[in-house]
C-alpha cells in the first residue's frame, strides 16, 4: 500500500520493521516503488500533486524465444547433478549446474515499458502545497 499523506515530522529513528519512509517523490526510476502482482505491474513515484504510475506487463518483451536458449547438455546432465545433490556433495553440483543447465540467452530481448499513467491533483489556486511524506508498509507481506 502506497500513502501520500498531510506534511508531518519524519518518524523518530528507529523506524518500525517493514516500514519504507520517504521525504520526496521519486526522481528516478530506481528510486520509485514497484506494485503489481508478477504479471501486471507499476513503479510509482508518489508524488501528491502529480503522480507518475510506470506500467509494466509480463507479456510485453522485444524479440522471442530461440531453439538455442536451453542448453544442449542440460537433459543428460541433470540426473548426475541431482546425484551429487543427494550425496552432499553441494559444491560438485552447483558447478556442474552452472556449466550445463543455465540457459543461453540473447534472443529473448527485454522487458519494454507501457504508457506512463499521470494523475494530477488540483489544489486551491494560489495555495503551495506545503511540505509532505510518503510512507509504505510492507506489514502485510511480512511473515
């Protein structure tokens, strides 16, 4: 859940677990908080007089799967790699998977961005809006 509220003091340190505090909306997209639910999905700014919402969605992707993505000695491998596993032998087998069942990727391409969603807000002529937070709590996600 994402809140912008009035302007108030910044929480006196130490900030409650699982809670994320910001002072200003964000400036970059590294910066803002993402939403969704793994398929459909939005970096939010949080901004209180214009809010920026980046969407995103798992279906939008430049290029395509290729016949050279999976790894070619992935399938005859897998059972010895399995086999070190059982035995303990952890280190054997994170070898052997990171040689042969990583796939190749190149031709799949990347994630593209959807149309950017802008709100703004309206705010009496004249009247600055004062000083704000935004605050987020991942309480819920939490176990």
């Amino acid at each position: 859940m994402l809140t912008a509220s009035r302007p108030v003091d910044p929480p006196a340190p130490p900030t409650p677990a699982g809670v994320l505090w910001y002072t200003r909306p964000a400036t970059r997209w590294f910066e803002a908080l993402p939403i969704g639910n793994g398929r459909l999905g939005a970096m939010v700014d949080g901004g209180v007089e214009r809010e920026r919402l980046r969407l995103s969605e798992s279906t939008a992707w430049s290029g395509g799967p290729g016949t050279d993505d999976v790894s070619a000695t992935a399938r005859r491998e897998l059972p010895r790699i399995r086999e070190l596993l059982f035995a303990g032998q952890h280190g054997q087998a994170q070898q052997a998977a990171s040689e042969h069942l990583l796939g190749r990727g190149g031709s799949f391409g990347t994630n593209l961005p959807l149309p950017e969603v802008r709100l703004r807000t309206c705010h009496p002529a004249g009247r600055a809006h004062p000083p704000w937070s935004r605050l987020s709590t991942l309480r819920p996600f939490l176990r």
